[in-house]
C-alpha cells in the first residue's frame, strides 16, 4: 500500500529538448514535475497563471500549473526558469497526510506515482516546446501570409466588382 517508499525522492530527465525534474515534496511526501526554460524562450519569467497564447492553446497538466520561479542551484539548476505542479490536490492520496492520520486511504484518493507523474512532466514539456513553436509561427509564418492573403481577398472582391457591372 505504501508505494511511495519504494520510489525514488529525485529524477532529472530530458525530454522535447527541456530539463525535467521530477521531485518529492519534504514535509507532505507528495510527487512535483518541473521543466526547464532557458532565457529565450517565450515562458521564461512568466508567472504560471500568464503562460502566453493560453486562450489559444491552454497548457494542460494534473492539477494545471501550481509552479514557476527561477532556479536557486539547490533543488533547481540555477540558469534556468521552472515552470511546474504537484499531486496534492483533491482526490490525490498524499502520503504524510495518511500516516500522519493513521488510517487507511479513502476510496476517493489516488496516488499519483512515479511512473505518472513523469507522464505528465513528459506532456507538460511537449505543449511548452509547442508554446515555443506557435509562438515562432505568429511571429514570422503568419505576418508573411497575411498579406497574400489580403491581396487575394482584394483581387476577388474586384472580380465581383466587375461580375456585377
């Protein structure tokens, strides 16, 4: 029942060109997935409640987004800005939480483990490299574009013009 003994606290990975860090809360015992940004990227200083283009294109991870602070070199390589969540919310089994109450875990509660948790770092990585590329696309594909596509929307509404005379 006790799962999260048999894990480990800590695992750096990388994945879609980002760090990734998967570490376990001190006090409650809970897992945390973090990812790396380096200076140029679009999300790098954002706060995790203003990720750019999220009415596009929301970033979607358990419990959303509960994380984004520059690295301190301690728990997170200095450098770097951390975007992240945890598994303490509603409906998440958190192991100090049940041993310090001693009892048994609600029907209700789920573990997330560790196998999950980075599944979902896995995930979070890909839509903030998406975010990037996006980003990318508004900036240099679609102002190209536009004026084709002005110029044709000119050039068919003259045709009309002269259909109709």
């Amino acid at each position: 029942m006790s799962e999260w003994l048999d894990e480990p606290n800590r695992e750096e990975f990388e994945h879609a060109g980002l760090k990734c860090l998967i570490l376990r809360h001190t006090e409650l015992g809970h897992l945390c997935g973090y990812i790396a940004i380096s200076r140029e990227h679009l999300c790098y200083g954002r706060d995790h409640d203003h990720i750019p283009y999220d009415d596009l294109f929301p970033v979607e991870v358990h419990g959303g987004l509960t994380f984004s602070r520059e690295g301190h070199g301690d728990t997170r390589q200095k450098g770097y800005w951390w975007l992240g969540f945890d598994c303490a919310h509603w409906g998440d089994l958190v192991p100090q939480i049940v041993e310090l109450l001693d009892r048994e875990p609600h029907e209700f509660e789920t573990y997330r483990n560790f196998a999950y948790v980075r599944r979902e770092v896995k995930e979070l990585a890909y839509q903030i490299t998406t975010l990037d590329f996006i980003d990318w696309q508004f900036k240099w594909v679609w102002p190209l574009l536009l004026p084709l596509r002005t110029a044709r929307g000119i050039w068919s509404k003259k045709g009309e013009k002269y259909a109709e005379n």
